[in-house]
C-alpha cells in the first residue's frame, strides 16, 4: 500500500508543476512504430482487415515456449514521382519487405521482439533506391497487482517526401530512432495509475538540394519524456483518462548563428476509453500544451491539442475508423522553431468475401509553421486483398499523395508535391 500512496502524491506534485508551468509536447513517433511488441502495441484492436478467420491465419513456428512468425511482402509497381526534389519523374518500383515476429507464450510475463527490412528500388532511378530497418524489443513483467513494461527499438527510415514539413532534397534524407521506454501501471480497485519514461535520440544524415550539399545535423537531437497516466473504471471496457508529461528537447549540434531549438515542454490532457461491447469504441483525450524555448529569439507557444479515434463495426463484415489529431511538431528548418500538426483520417474496411477484403481511406492534413504560413496535404488509398490460404495473400493498392503550400515560411520546404502510387503485393507467411 505504501507504493500506492507514494505514486498518488508523485502524480499530484506533477500535475500541481504542469498547472503552474502550463502545458507540453509529445514527440510524433507512435506511428513509426509497428504495434505487437510489448511496449510499442498502441492498435485501437481488432479490425476486418486485421482479423483472420484461422483457417487463414499462418501456423508460424513454435519452438518451446517461443512462437516464431516469419513474414515475406514482395510488391511491384509503379510511382508517378519517384524525386522528392522540384522535378517531377515516374518510375517502376519494386519492394522486399522480409520481417520477423517473436512471442512467447508464457502464463505470467510476457517478451516480444520484431526485425523487419524493406528495401525499396525505383529501376528508372536507381539513386532513389531505400533500405529502411527495424528493430523492436519489448518485454511486460507481472508484478502483483502491477505490471513492468519495458521496450527498446532502433529504426533506420528514410523520409517520405509526401509528409507534411518535408524539404525537396535531391534524395529522401536518411535517420536514425533510438527509444528506449519504461513503464509501471499499479491498479488499485477501479484506479490504474501508470507513470512512465521514454527517451529518444534522433540522428539524421546530410543531402543535396539541387546539388548544394545541406547539412541535417542541427536536427539531431535527444527527447526526453516522463508521464502519468492515470485511468479509472466506469465500468467494463470504459475508462476516464488523465494524461501529464513533461518532454525536454536537446539539440546537439546548432549551426553557428543560429538560435539554439532547445525547450521545455509540458502537456495535460483528459478524457474517455468506451468500448460498448465492439460494436463502437471511442477514444478522446483533450487538453492543452506549452513549449517553452531555451532562445528568447523563440516565443513560447501555448497550443490546443487533441487526440481522439472512433471505430464502429457494424457487423462482423465492416469495420469504419475515424481519427482527429491536432499536436505541435519540430519543423525541418533551422530558422523554424516547430508547428502545429491536424490531421483528420476515415478508414472503411469490408469482407466483401470470406477471403475478399475491400479497404478504402481519406486523410486530410494542414501543417500550421509557428513563423508563418501553411501546408495542406491530402492521401487517399484503394485496396483488395485475396485471401487465397493461410500462408499467402494477394493485394492490389493505389495510394495518391498531394501536397500544397501557402507562402510563409512554408516556401522554404520546397512547394507542392504529387505522387501516385499503384502495387501488387503478395505475402508469403508461415
């Protein structure tokens, strides 16, 4: 009981600091960040297109208490613009995406781990060609009533030219994630409280514009987040959620002349986890952020922020998913302090057949740059997938990326940008 009362106090001195500092920014990694290892599953649950009948599901292969699933995704097609830069170029594409998930099956605990390579080669352009990795492990100890949640992953990723805040690079710009997280939820009665650590290093690499080497690394930086969560039960499968961090933003490397993007942020949000039986499930946080600049060239910049998703199934064959996000971001300029992220996605999946899956989706960005202007960018992806056995499926997608800006400080990452991509997948699994 003693472990209980001290984090109910630790928790009301943070959210007494965050009350009087205000509030903070998260880092916008969680997508770059496959869900099914412990530490890193962040899924809304289960949907048409992730769901498998088992007959179709692969076996994978059990080794004691391991189960070991291997996966290969083989895809050709063809891009519209293979050039992140100014000028606009088509190119066929192939890709190899070999991965390899681990779990164990274990009563009590609980280890995962994840290795996935896709290497991306445009035969018109071979100077485009990509090989990004990842590298995930995680682990859960039961503790009790409590649970230890541990994760570490390393990713090598290249950036996708159709993001909002991008530069037109001669080439996609290489980076580097190094996260290492921590967690301890401690359930009490209807009370879960969950304080957590994250830290993580970011490394880029350099590029050309238009030929003219630019140096990236006055965006190698180190981030450091502590939160709280604190859940409380309703009732089954509905929850209230309060949320304090505090993120601390390190640059290394500032160029000479330049004012440091070093800060000090803090974040509070609230709201609701509803699960009404699978048929919807709600999730909304609300609330506010802060970032304070290390520079007094940088003014503090205090921002309404929102993360929400609602998943309605309708039957067993449908499944619609709706997501709302508005957060701040780092901009990819040195003279850019950061900007303000929306974005707004609807997801339709449908088992048209037992083994036809249909899946169509809308997304709509704006990218608001904190010294001036704006971009808005649009994707929208078609899909069917053939389920022909439990070890191999066949897909055909068309995603359609675009990309517009509006004067400000939006110029300097390049313009507009357009792209159109259309592939035929298989994947092999066992």
């Amino acid at each position: 009981m003693w472990a209980r009362t001290i984090l109910f106090w630790l928790f009301l001195g943070v959210t007494a600091a965050v009350c009087l500092t205000g509030r903070a920014v998260a880092e916008l990694i969680t997508a770059l960040f496959p869900d099914g290892v412990p530490g890193y599953n962040n899924g809304d649950g289960v949907t048409v297109e992730t769901r498998l009948h088992p007959d179709q599901m692969p076996l994978g292969i059990r080794d004691g208490a391991f189960d070991f699933q291997p996966r290969l995704d083989q895809s050709v097609g063809y891009t519209s613009n293979a050039l992140p830069g100014p000028y606009r170029r088509g190119s066929w594409e192939v890709t190899s995406a070999p991965a390899l998930g681990i779990a164990s099956d274990w009563s009590r605990d609980s280890i995962g781990a994840l290795l996935s390579v896709q290497n991306t080669s445009y035969l018109d352009l071979p100077s485009q060609s990509r090989s990004d990795v990842t590298l995930q492990l995680g682990g859960r100890i039961d503790i009790g009533d409590g649970k230890l949640t541990l994760g570490a992953a390393h990713l090598s990723e290249h950036e996708d030219r159709g993001a909002l805040g991008t530069i037109a690079s001669d080439r996609p710009i290489p980076f580097q994630i190094d996260d290492v997280r921590a967690a301890y939820a401690l359930t009490d009665g209807r009370w879960t409280i969950e304080p957590g650590l994250q830290a993580t290093n970011w490394t880029y690499g350099d590029t050309t514009i238009l030929g003219v080497p630019a140096s990236q690394g006055f965006r190698d930086r180190l981030v450091l987040q502590q939160q709280v969560t604190v859940r409380y039960e309703l009732a089954p499968l509905r929850d209230v959620l309060f949320v304090v961090r505090g993120v601390q933003q390190n640059y290394a490397h500032t160029p000479v002349g330049q004012p440091s993007l070093d800060s000090t942020s803090y974040q509070m949000l609230a709201g609701l986890d509803y699960d009404a039986d699978a048929v919807w499930r709600m999730r909304i946080l609300v609330g506010g952020e802060a970032r304070r600049f290390a520079s007094p060239l940088y003014q503090a910049e205090n921002t309404l922020i929102a993360e929400a998703s609602a998943v309605w199934s309708p039957t067993g064959l449908t499944t619609l998913t709706a997501t709302l996000t508005r957060q701040t971001g780092d901009a990819e300029q040195p003279a850019v302090s950061g900007l303000i992220y929306s974005g707004a996605k609807l997801t339709i999946d449908h088992e048209y057949l037992r083994d036809v899956l249909l899946q169509a989706s809308f997304g709509l960005q704006r990218a608001d740059f904190f010294q001036g202007g704006y971009q808005v960018g649009t994707d929208a992806t078609f899909g069917i997938t053939r389920v022909l056995n439990r070890n191999a499926r066949l897909s055909l997608t068309y995603d359609q990326t675009d990309v517009h800006v509006s004067g400000g400080m939006a110029e300097a990452f390049g313009g507009g940008y357009s792209r159109g991509v259309v592939l035929v997948t298989m994947r092999l699994g066992l």
